[in-house]
C-alpha cells in the first residue's frame, strides 16, 4: 500500500493523467449520449481533482510548520470589531469581461481594509483572522450591504450597471436568517437581485452542506447569482458542483498562470470548460495577466475572464468610466515580478 501511495503522489501521475485526459476530453464533447458523455466528464474532473492534490501534497510537504502568529496579526485581530464599525473596510472591483468583444458582464468586489497605521492591506492578511471569530459574519455582512449601496450610487450617477460579486464565508452559508438580509439590503437600496452574486470559495470548509445548500437555494429563488469561486484549489470541488445551486464556474488562477506552456494546465482548463458546459453552467477564467492567455481561453471555448491583463481593481470612483464604456479602457500588461502582491493577497 506505502509503494502505492508513492506511485500515486509521484511526478508520473501527471503525464498519465494529462494523456488520459488529453485522449478522453474529444470523446466528452462528441459522444451523443448524455449519460455517456457526463461519465466521461466527470472522470476529466476526478482527473484534475487528483491532479491538484498532489500539487498541494508537494507544496504543503516543503513548507514545514506554520509560524506563530505575528505581533501585527494578532493587532488585526483585536482591531477588526472596531475597524467593521469604523467604516475602515472598502471594496476595489475588479471588471468580468465575455471574451468574444470583451464586453463588460459583471465586477467583482475585493476587499480592502484600509487601516490607518499600516495603510491599505489586502484580504490574506485578515481574512484568516476573521474566521477565528464572528467578525468573519459581520463583516460579510457589511459586504453585502457595501455592495448593495454602491450599486444604487452609481445608478444615481447615471451610470449603466452591471453585476456585483461579493464573496460569502462558509460560516454565512450556515446561518438560516442570510436570506432575509440579503433581501433586506436589495429592498433598501432597490437593487434588483439580479444585480447581485454571490462567490463561495470552493476551498472553503462547510460544516453544515444540507443547510448550506438550503441557504443557496433560497437566495437562488430570490434571483441571485451564485458563483463557486477558485474551483479547482480544494478537496471538494465535484461535491460543491453536485450538492450547491451554482450558476457559475469561476477556474482558479493557478491553472491559468502556464496556460499554453503547461499541457496539464491545459488539458485541466479544456475539461473543466466541457464540465461546465455539460452541466448547463457558466465559466470563468480568473487570472489573466497576458494577450497569450487570452488567446489561449479564447481557442478553449472559455466565455469569460477576468484578470489584470483587461482590468486592475480599482476603486468605486475609478470604476465609473469602465461602467460608462462597457469595454477596458486600454490593455493593460502584467505587473512586473514584485510589483503588486500576486494570488490572493493581490485580490
């Protein structure tokens, strides 16, 4: 069992896999039969599934232990209440593009904090700490609400308006009152609910699925958008696409960085977009940061993007001319190596 344990979390389990799948991916699309065609599916995906933890196995087996939790940190923590309160935290967004005119289809909202010692610090450093309390609840809370308000700003601006997403934490999912604030925060600033997504992170931790999906499905009944967000970066991916009322695909970043230059990554992005589209659902590609990417999703059938390559986040104030426009001002080219914080702590 040890041997085949170390077969399977060895550096031939990815050229197997991306031959199988490579050879797999045209029959999915071509084969008439639906039960037969989301078998093969469903393998390509149990495929990239395997793919990625053993990705995260090597990564996580040279990291070590984690350090002890910062001076700053533990600052955060004890400051996050009153920052909630303070009106410390902000949205920058961050546009959705289609990737046939790269027409605007929807932003993203990502939280800033912005402190008043340590200046405008990005989600990675405080969201963990959230977690470790209630604050994780009242400050999805305020996003709701945040994003809500700023729709009805620009609106009042004259502005065209296109969908906001607002990522939720797994602690909001569980609670059964969500979708009663949700309405109360569209009702309040008369938003029309399609206006509104909703992300859960597919590497979160539901504790409570049944009453998770629950709370999705009567937001979904309201007629908000739901998104699984980084799909590809957890254990459970297959299992949030089957038991959540998803609208929405959103591939992680990872996979798109070496699109092209990877054959994995490729043959992972082609069968996730072929899941997606089995399934009657839509698909994202987060993290394109070059004209080559894009190209590259564009040739794969990937309907939207979003990435620094078309848009950087920004705040509310300068996201009025790319609302105006419908289009990206101009192309923007990847941030140099250091430049901006990448990943998560870029977002």
């Amino acid at each position: 069992m040890a041997r085949l344990a170390r077969f399977w979390h060895g550096p031939q389990v990815r050229a197997l896999l991306g031959c199988a799948l490579a050879a797999c991916l045209p029959l999915g699309i071509w084969l008439d039969g639906a039960q037969l065609r989301h078998v093969v599916l469903t393998a390509l995906a149990l495929g990239c599934v395997l793919i990625w933890r053993v990705r995260r196995r090597q990564a996580r087996d040279g990291q070590g232990a984690k350090p002890l939790a910062s001076t700053r940190s533990l600052e955060l923590q004890a400051r996050l209440d009153s920052a909630i309160v303070n009106g410390e935290f902000c949205f920058h967004y961050q546009g959705k593009f289609d990737t046939a005119q790269l027409r605007l289809v929807g932003l993203e909202a990502l939280l800033r904090w912005d402190h008043p010692h340590h200046g405008l610090i990005y989600p990675n450093a405080f969201i963990g700490l959230a977690e470790q309390t209630d604050a994780i609840v009242a400050l999805g809370n305020w996003g709701i609400d945040a994003a809500c308000r700023q729709l009805a700003q620009w609106r009042a601006a004259g502005l065209p308006l296109a969908p906001v997403a607002v990522n939720v934490s797994a602690r909001q999912l569980c609670q059964p009152h969500l979708p009663d604030f949700v309405l109360r925060c569209l009702q309040r600033h008369a938003i029309p609910p399609g206006l509104l997504e909703l992300e859960v992170t597919e590497s979160c931790c539901i504790d409570d699925m049944a009453q998770a999906s629950q709370v999705l499905c009567r937001l979904r009944a309201l007629g908000l958008v739901i998104s699984l967000d980084d799909y590809g970066t957890g254990h459970s991916g297959l299992s949030h696409v089957r038991m959540l009322p998803i609208h929405t695909i959103k591939i992680d970043r990872c996979f798109i960085r070496d699109l092209g230059s990877a054959g994995t990554d490729t043959v992972i992005v082609a069968s996730t977009i072929a899941l997606a589209r089995g399934l009657g659902l839509r698909v994202l590609a987060e993290g394109v940061e070059n004209g080559e990417q894009l190209a590259q999703l564009r040739r794969l059938g990937c309907p939207q993007v979003q990435g620094f390559y078309l848009h950087r986040p920004a705040p509310a104030a300068d996201v009025a001319a790319l609302l105006a426009a419908g289009t990206p001002a101009c192309l923007v080219t990847a941030p140099q190596q250091g430049a901006m914080r990448r990943g998560a702590d870029a977002q």
